[in-house]
C-alpha cells in the first residue's frame, strides 16, 4: 500500500484519538488531548502513528511554558539543540523565531538536512501570532515521490545531493541592498551565527523513512548541488524536483492562533513560513528530537564531507 492510499484511509483502526484530517494527503488536527510530559505510553505512541500517517499534526490551544514544550518533546525521543544556534533564553533546547518587519524563513525545506543525522521530528509552539497572515505550509515528500514521472523517479533513486548552511542567504530569501534594516540584519545574522560553523553532507535524494519504509524526496534550500552535476545542471533539475514537492496537492497550509502547536515528520516533509505580515509581530519557538543516520534506496548512509568553523576559510 503506498503513501497516498495510506493516507486517504486515513482513520487508523488501533487510535482512541480525535484526529480530523485537514487535507487528503497531508496534516491532520487532534484534538482533545492536553500535551505534557506527563502523557501516559500509549497516547505518545498513537501521537506518534499519527505523525507518520499525517506527516504533521496540529493541537489548538495548548499554551506551553518552555519547561513543558521541552517535557512533551522528549516523550518521542532525545530533545536536541540547534547545531549553531543559541537556545532561546529560559530554556535547554527550543529554538527562538522571532519575525519582524515580514522577515519570515519563507523558503521551502526541511530542517537541518544540513548535518547527516538531522531531526527526526519538529514540534513548533506559536506564542504572538499576526492579526493576519503570517501562515506556515508544509508539503508531503512521500506523495512528491510518487507522483514522480517514471524516468524521473529512476533519475532520483540514484541520485545525491550536497546539503549545507554555507548558501547565499540574500538569494534564497530575496534581500537586497534596499531592504529594511532588519532583514538585513538576518542576513549578517546568517554570517556570523547560523554559519559559524559550516557543515556540507551528502544525502540520497530519495531517502527510506525508518518507520514506515515509505520512499521520499530529500530536498530543500540547504541543497547546493547534486553529486557529479555542476551548478548549473544543478539548479535546473533542482527547480523541476522542488516543483513536483511543492505542487498544492502535496501540500497543507495551518492559520496559526496563539496557544497552537504543530509536529511535524521531518523526514518526511518541507515546510515554509509565509512572510506577508508586514510589520506585525511573530513569534514562535521550536523544539527538535534527535533523528537517525538518513539511508538511501540502496542501503547506503548519509556522510559528512565538511565540518570546520567558518573562520577557516572564505565562506561564498
């Protein structure tokens, strides 16, 4: 049975939860369920059946301090930090996005892919939500792949691409030199915090989720390149895959309100944020559990070719 069949019976037999899929092939919202570190085993594991079946799940009015985002995350498994990122103040692993003035990472990719073990899973917490706009979506990997044409679909299965967090940053979020002072800042933050450490990892493009043996693309903005294709070659096949990801039937798109929290598979999905809130506020904070060694149709395990601080030599 594929992903998508999978999917659309999409009412597990062995769940006592209230899950109410938000499209036909990906995201669902469950609801009646107070998230803590206190759930009871066999919550978390149908919380977790649900995150593969769904890819990512939604939960409305939850309201976590820090200290119970950080319980709740490692219920599924061992929170970690970000590999170059400062940890948001008050807390041991979340993550702080703070947007302003429309800055959002409003590019499509999956988190970290950057390293070769990167998070299993994203459990993300809206705290100050614009009054309007201000949306994530999230795109199913997994469905991408299959509705790969075929001579597609035998091209990627053989495939690897470089992932790194050395990439021009202004390009990918559309800065330029007469944008406001505070997305230029995000771009010297770029430099001099999220890159300080520069990591580049080959990765299959088609990966094998350790759970549900469903393949999937392995994609995102951290791709520079594909292993033996130049840069130009590169960005051509890599704009065709990205747009088979990203067409709207793979996709789900979530109206935050304060208080909601998303998890989402990130073995399995892309996401991005939406910059079209103007000046308002956004705030969120994300915690990440550890994941597992990315493996390839043929068995082959994702490797890491760079890890230096960026000090060492002359970043792009």
């Amino acid at each position: 049975m594929n992903a998508i069949t999978t999917y659309v019976n999409a009412k597990s037999p062995d769940t006592t939860l209230d899950i109410r899929p938000v499209t036909g092939t990906i995201g669902a919202e469950i609801r009646g369920v107070k998230l803590s570190g206190d759930l009871d085993a066999e919550t978390v594991r149908q919380i977790d059946a649900a995150i593969v079946r769904h890819k990512v799940v939604f939960f409305r009015d939850q309201n976590l301090t820090n200290d119970e985002h950080e319980a709740f995350a490692a219920l599924f498994g061992e929170p970690v930090a970000h590999p170059t990122v400062p940890v948001a103040e008050g807390s041991r692993y979340l993550l702080d996005l703070d947007s302003r003035e429309g800055y959002a990472a409003s590019s499509w990719h999956t988190d970290v892919t950057f390293v070769d073990a990167y998070p299993k899973g994203s459990i993300l917490r809206a705290l100050t939500i614009p009054e309007a706009g201000g949306d994530t979506v999230w795109a199913n990997t997994e469905t991408a792949y299959e509705g790969l044409p075929e001579p597609l679909r035998q091209l990627v299965n053989n495939l690897w691409a470089v992932h790194t967090n050395d990439y021009d940053y202004a390009a990918t979020f559309g800065i330029n030199k007469g944008a406001p002072e505070a997305q230029l800042d995000r771009e010297k933050f770029q430099r001099s915090v999220f890159a300080s450490t520069i990591y580049e990892t080959e990765h299959p493009v088609v990966r094998v989720h350790p759970v549900s043996g469903q393949r999937s693309l392995l994609l995102g903005h951290f791709v520079r390149n594909f292993v033996g294709l130049n840069k130009a070659d590169s960005a051509r096949l890599f704009g065709i895959l990205q747009d088979h990801v990203t067409k709207p039937e793979n996709t789900v798109r979530w109206r935050w309100q304060a208080g909601d929290v998303a998890f989402w598979d990130n073995r399995a999905t892309q996401h991005r944020a939406i910059a079209d809130f103007g000046l308002q506020r956004r705030t969120l904070r994300r915690a990440t559990v550890a994941g597992e060694a990315t493996v390839g149709i043929d068995g082959q395990t994702s490797r890491t070719i760079r890890k230096e601080k960026a000090a060492d030599y002359q970043t792009v």
